[in-house]
C-alpha cells in the first residue's frame, strides 16, 4: 500500500514527517500489510519533478496533506489527489477558520507544534481506519442486486470513474504471459505502467499486443476538439502528441530487443473507439481483464469500467471482448 505525503519542505516540519512515517508503520504492522510512506523528496533520478509528482499521487493509496500555511505548492498537489479521487487526510496547525474555504469540508486534523508524535499516532490511525472501512463498504455494497448475475457473467466489479487499482493491475502485468490493449493513445495507460510492462517481456517472456489511434487521423482530431471544448483538454496539449511516446517506446524495444526476451506488435486504427482494453493471460487457467465502455461524446465525460475474468459460463464478458479484439486486430492487419 502507498500512501503520498504532501507537505511543505522545511525543517520546521521535519518533526511531523518523521511523525507521519512513524505512525502509518505502526499502522502496517497493525494490519500486517507493508505501508510505503512516499514524500516528494524521495524519489531520486532524472525527469521532470511535476511528472514523479503527478504519477506517484495517481499510483498511491492515500494521500496526507499537511495544509499548514496553505502553501500554495500543495494546494495544487491536493487538488490533483482530488482529481484522481483519492481518499485524503488533511492536517494542519491553522485554526479552523483559516483554512482555504473549499478545503473546509474536509475532516482536518489539527495539532499543535510539539506535540506531533501523540497527536497524530491515534488519530491518523483512527482515519485510516475509517478510510478502509468506508471504502470496503462502497465495493461491497456496490450494485448488490446485479452482483450475482454480474459474476455469472464474468464481471468481479463495476466502477463509473474508468481506473483500477493501481496495484492490481501492477501485479497482474508483471505475472503476464500474454497482454493485449486496446486504448485510444495509451499515454495515462503507459506513463503508469511501462516499467511493468518490461518486466512482463523480460521476465516472462511476455507476447504484447497494442493497438491504439493512428496520428493526426480524422478521429483523433475530432477528439481533441471534444475534449478542449469540454474543457477537460488544453488547449496547447494535442492529443496526437500522445501517441508518438507509445510508438518511440515500441520502436526502441524493437531495435535493444535482448534475445530470449517477449514480443510487442503495434496496430492503428483510425475510426471511433467506444470500448478501451486491457486483457491479461496470467497461465493456461486464468485470464483477467479491464474494460471501459464511453458513452458519447467521450470516455472522459460519461464511462462505466468492468473487472472481468474468464469463467466458465456461455455468457462471459472477456471472451466477447477478447473475440473483439481478434476482429479489430486481424482487420487492421489486412488493411495495412
């Protein structure tokens, strides 16, 4: 489990990061689950820092934000964890009344310099708990009526914000025979789980197969309009800019291929995609997959996203989506 902190740096703050870190090991050892404390400064290596930050608030569990000061760095860190729905703790040394309006619905827990260890020790581990129990809630409850029929045909959960959890899908891509996806670039898809993806084709030899939009076509273009008018796009960030990143990282596993190593084919298709995929064969007797259905005019807008399996029933989610990936896959190929 990961939880990202965001806080401001200076020494003054020394005290409650090292109080944040104390605590959720406790808390770890509680549940007998590793918990990875993650601050910004932790992450060591090249890149942009704002490209870490984005994706290691994406890739966390939780977030805990120390608002103290409203510092405007991590306003805008918790604003992106609130983008990605990510459950958040805030603390702070402000008075009430001084935190930012927006933020003041928020459950806040405040105390006072000097008396960090004993303050946060139960009540960070009292929200975490909370955090669980609400969260366990709102899957278990989920759809209750339809749940049977659902894992009758292969679905093992329905959510309506189109993302997995990061680290099952981690474990399921580095456990990988084979992995076919289905996106319109692959971009968010990729920045996350590249890295995985290697290990797939270095450790198992995996067989990978992708197939994404063609660059500057007609439909991508008409998609960026959409998505800038719908302001859920800049303006400046071309969506055909993200396909090009899928290609450079296909096109060099190509050229270091190492032998004994797995396989990658690329594909474009150029007309409207309603249904994004991912579907990963573990061994001969398990095979998972993610799907995301888009309602018009974009998946950004309007989506529902399934968790299916490949059971035994006539009725069965993945095998359809598997038999519509074959046909888009064996079409593109004749027509290239």
């Amino acid at each position: 489990m990961n939880v990202f902190v965001m806080m401001p740096f200076s020494n003054g703050f020394d005290d409650v990061h090292e109080a944040i870190k104390s605590s959720f090991e406790n808390i770890g050892k509680e549940i007998a689950q590793e918990i990875n404390c993650i601050r910004l400064d932790d992450i060591k290596g090249p890149g942009r820092i704002t490209d870490d930050l984005i994706e290691e608030i994406f890739n966390s569990n939780i977030c805990v934000a120390d608002i103290t000061g409203s510092n405007p760095n991590v306003l805008w860190e918790v604003g992106y964890a609130m983008a990605f729905k990510k459950p958040l703790i805030l603390l702070s040394q402000d008075a009430p009344n001084n935190i930012p309006f927006d933020l003041r619905a928020f459950r806040t827990i405040f105390y006072e310099q000097g008396k960090v260890f004993s303050k946060l020790k139960d009540e960070l581990g009292q929200s975490f708990h909370e955090i669980q129990k609400k969260y366990k809630t709102e899957n278990d409850d989920h759809l209750p009526p339809l749940l049977s029929k659902c894992l009758k045909i292969g679905i093992l959960d329905i959510e309506n914000h189109g993302k997995c959890s990061d680290l099952k899908m981690i474990d399921m891509i580095r456990n990988a025979r084979s992995i076919d996806l289905f996106f319109y670039t692959g971009d968010g898809f990729f920045r996350v789980f590249q890295n995985h993806i290697v290990e797939a084709l270095k450790n198992n030899n995996a067989e990978i197969r992708i197939i994404i939009g063609t660059e500057n076509s007609l439909f991508l273009d008409d998609l960026n309009k959409i998505e800038v008018n719908n302001k859920i796009r800049y303006e400046k960030r071309n969506i055909n800019d993200e396909v090009g990143p899928i290609i450079n990282f296909y096109n060099e596993f190509r050229t270091t291929r190492a032998p004994g190593c797995g396989s990658i084919e690329l594909r474009h298709f150029r007309t409207e995609l309603r249904m994004s995929l991912v579907l990963i064969k573990l061994n001969s007797n398990y095979e998972w997959g993610w799907v995301t259905l888009s309602m018009p005019p974009i998946k950004a807008i309007d989506t529902i996203s399934f968790e299916i399996e490949n059971n035994s029933e006539n009725i069965n989610l993945y095998k359809q989506c598997k038999n519509h990936f074959e046909s888009v896959w064996e079409k593109i190929g004749k027509m290239n």
